[in-house]
C-alpha cells in the first residue's frame, strides 16, 4: 500500500515538473493560452452572440498563431539600427510597389518605414469603405482583398496596397475594400506619414505637387 501512494506521487511530480519544463520551454505559448483564457471570460461575461465569438478567436488564432507577443515590446528590445533593419526586410519591397515612394531618397524610405504598423484583417471584413473618411493606407504582405466601387471591383493581392488618398490628403475613401481571405497588412497612418515627411521638405514640395495632378480622382 505504501509503495502504491509512494508510486502515485513520484508520478504526480514527475507530471508536475514535465508540465513546467514544457511551461518554461515555451512561455510565449503559455502566455496565448492564458490571453485566450481571459478573453473567454470576457466574451462570456459580456455575453456575445457565438459567431462573434468565433471570429474574436479566429482573430487570435491568425494574428499571433498560438504564440503571444507584443510587436511594439519586441521592437523596444532591440536598437533603432536592428529595428530598421527588420523592417527593411519585412516591408521595404511594399513601399517599393507605391508610385510615391518609388526613386525617393533611402532615408526618407527608412523614415517611413519606421511608422508602419502591422495588422490583420480576418475573410468577410471590410478594411475601408467607399465614401467614409480615413487616415491610412494600407500595405498587403499575405492575402487577397476585394477593391469595389460603384463602377468597377478588383482583386488585391500580396505586394498591392490601397487607401492612398487618405494618407495624402486625409480625405475621403474612393472605394470600398473587403478581406477575401484572412490578410496580413502594414498600414501608414497620415500623422505617421506626415511626421516623417517634416525632415525632407524637398519630397513633401514634390508630392504636394503630384497630389494636385491626381486631383481628378486617380487614388483610392
């Protein structure tokens, strides 16, 4: 009977320690864990109908993948020269694709690139919507969207971007954009945008120029 309990509980520590080895081996998966935890309670306790539910966790599950962090916290971490170099290799071909940024001086590219923020847009949503004001653009890396306005609709996919004549002119969307599957994006806000251009006067004189040309409607 002794060696009975005895086994029992050498088995329980064993489990014991096994389940905190795995723990520490991978905190950022036992951070997600206990994020989702929380956030059950809170669509519960709020008492959202199922398929928003669903979506929330769908949310979750494609923008961190099983694995919690914090973008903004990681990019803290390391020095200003590492984190334009990250997102030299993450973002760089994307700005490379947008008529304004193309032949412009690499500081000023790096300027910017150090504004973009990432997000993801989950199948069914609607990023922007035709006639409504905005303050951002938006920068496709992986994913598939659908561009409509009243007279045409056009696929989007990885490299395109959409939304620029909110972060040139603050003005109102010329179109209508929804997610056809789940994508990931950088976005440019026109503060960010604007804050940027405030070091290179030259670039800013010249794209004030090129939005009196496109005048006529030429931007969504």
């Amino acid at each position: 009977m002794v060696s009975m309990v005895s086994g029992c509980l050498m088995y329980t520590v064993l489990v014991a320690n096994a389940t905190t080895m795995i723990a520490n081996i991978d905190p950022a998966a036992k951070e997600y864990k206990s994020k989702m935890s929380r956030l059950e309670h809170y669509m519960t306790f709020m008492k959202l109908p199922p398929e928003l539910c669903l979506r929330i966790n769908n949310y979750y599950q494609a923008r961190y993948g099983g694995k919690w962090f914090h973008e903004k916290d990681v990019m803290k971490t390391v020095s200003s020269a590492l984190k334009e170099q990250i997102l030299m290799v993450m973002c760089s071909r994307l700005l490379r694709n947008v008529p304004v940024f193309q032949n412009r001086d690499e500081n000023f590219i790096n300027a910017v690139l150090l504004k973009l923020e990432y997000e993801v847009f989950l199948e069914g949503d609607a990023i922007i919507r035709q006639n409504v004001p905005g303050d951002r653009m938006f920068f496709i890396d992986h994913g598939q969207v659908l561009m409509e306005t009243d007279s045409y609709e056009r696929e989007l996919c990885d490299g395109d971007f959409f939304g620029e004549t909110c972060v040139l002119t603050k003005g109102k969307h010329l179109a209508t954009v929804k997610a056809l599957t789940d994508c990931q994006c950088f976005s440019l806000s026109w503060d960010d945008f604007h804050d940027a251009l405030e070091g290179f006067p030259d670039v800013k004189k010249d794209l004030e120029k090129m939005v009196q040309l496109n005048s006529d409607g030429g931007l969504v």
